[in-house]
C-alpha cells in the first residue's frame, strides 16, 4: 500500500516510519512532506493509497491538502498532539484520525480500516469533511458509518439518538433510524456543542425538537413526533438550565 507521510516534525516523522516498520509492514512509505503546497505536489506526483496527514503543518493545516483532492483519490488518516475542535470535525465526517504519541494497535486499527473503505465512501468523507469547514453549527453534516455505506445527514435532522448497549440508534425527523456501531458517548461528544443535550444515560435529544418537559412521574420530555423520554435526575436541573436561558429567563 503506497504511503506518505504529511508532518514537519523530523522526530515525529521519524515515530511513525517505526511504527509503520513495527506494526504495518504491508506500508510502504514513497515520500514525506512538511508544507502544504509541498505535500499537494508530491500526492500528485506520486498518487499513493494512503496519507498520514497531520493537521498543524508549519506553513498551514492539512485540511487545505484535501481541498486540492475531493475525488477519493486516496484514503487519510489524520495525525494530532489533541486538538478537541480539530478531532470532532474530523469525526463528524467518519475519517480516521491517530493521537499523538501514536498507539501501534491504534495504528494497526485505523490501517486496517483504511483498506475496508472503497473510493467512493472516501470521496464521500472528504467531500462532507470540506463542506463542513464552510459551515455553521446546525448546518453541518454529519457521516454516519453502517454495514451497509456511509450516510451523509444534517445534523438539524436528527430527532434524537437512543442508546443500545456499543450501539446507537439514530432517529430522524421524517420518521427513518440507523443503527450506528458507536456508544451514545461518541454522539454526545459530536452533538452536545450543537443544539443537542443528553438528558438520560440512554437518550441524548434536539432541543429544537422539544416540545415540553414535564415534571411529573420522575420528569419526562417529550419531543415534536409525539415520542416520550425519561429525564434522570442528575439532568434535570441542567436541562431547566439551558431551557430558561433558551427562553431569555
């Protein structure tokens, strides 16, 4: 699988060609690049399957790399030292991304996913991940992952999304659900700095689909299609919170 490397850090580049050695012999490493512009001529030249792209490079972010190639002409798997904006965005388009210092079963992992993953499902990531970039909050698209493809959805038209143990069910406003093989943890991570509020250790809700919470019978909401949902207790007052301050109170 031709691989390079997109870092400018000698000693982080260096990490990684270890690992890769280590873990992913199947990698064979064709070229590295510390620039933006340099890295978008070296993809060009020498068209490779698989880039590790850091995000801060010394003359810009690795984002504006994608920008030149929207066509799944390789797969990415993103490289940061923890950057909790740069990872969510990342996420909200189903790419792949490694913490730094990188984790040779973490690597092992994101390789092999890399290789399950057909050019049409990348195209579809990166296309959704640039967009994104362009984007206000409740506007954003999210990519959601089932066995079936990769589903590109508005966020604003997520209803809610219910927990089924390592599963989420995601629940639209039209009616249609997808089951996503991801705890509700990952969606409140994503959600919750976008309009959304987990109100239960099973339910996290669109406050713009909430159409009442009422106090009786432990406290329940219950959203624009008719439907429903427990409040724990430890969310109650959280919730009254954000609603008062919705209502300017």
């Amino acid at each position: 699988m031709k691989t390079i490397i997109i870092e400018d850090e000698i000693q982080a580049i260096s990490a990684l060609m270890a690992d890769i050695n280590r873990y992913c012999p199947e990698l064979k490493v064709i070229g590295t690049s510390g620039s933006v512009d340099e890295a978008i001529q070296l993809i060009k030249d020498n068209k490779p399957e698989l880039v590790f792209l850091d995000i801060q490079l010394t003359d810009g972010l690795g984002f504006e790399i994608l920008e030149a190639f929207q066509k799944g002409e390789f797969h990415v798997i993103f490289t940061t030292a923890y950057s909790q904006y740069a990872i969510n965005a990342i996420k909200f388009s189903a790419l792949d991304y490694l913490l730094k210092p990188i984790n040779g079963d973490e690597l092992k992992a994101a390789v092999a996913k890399a290789k399950t993953i057909n050019s049409s499902e990348v195209q579809v990531q990166i296309e959704n991940f640039i967009k994104n970039q362009s984007l206000q909050n409740q506007n954003k698209r999210i990519a959601l992952q089932t066995s079936q493809g990769i589903f590109i959805h508005e966020i604003k038209s997520i209803l809610k999304c219910t927990s089924e143990g390592n599963y989420t069910h995601i629940h639209f406003i039209d009616g249609k659900k997808l089951l996503i093989s991801k705890p509700l943890k990952e969606f409140e991570d994503l959600l919750c700095n976008n309009g959304f509020e987990r109100i239960h250790h099973s339910h996290i809700i669109n406050l713009n689909h909430l159409t009442s919470f009422i106090f009786k019978d432990g406290g329940y909401v219950v959203m624009s299609d008719k439907s429903s949902l427990p409040v724990s207790k430890r969310k109650k007052a959280s919730l009254l919170e954000i609603l008062n301050r919705m209502n300017g109170i």
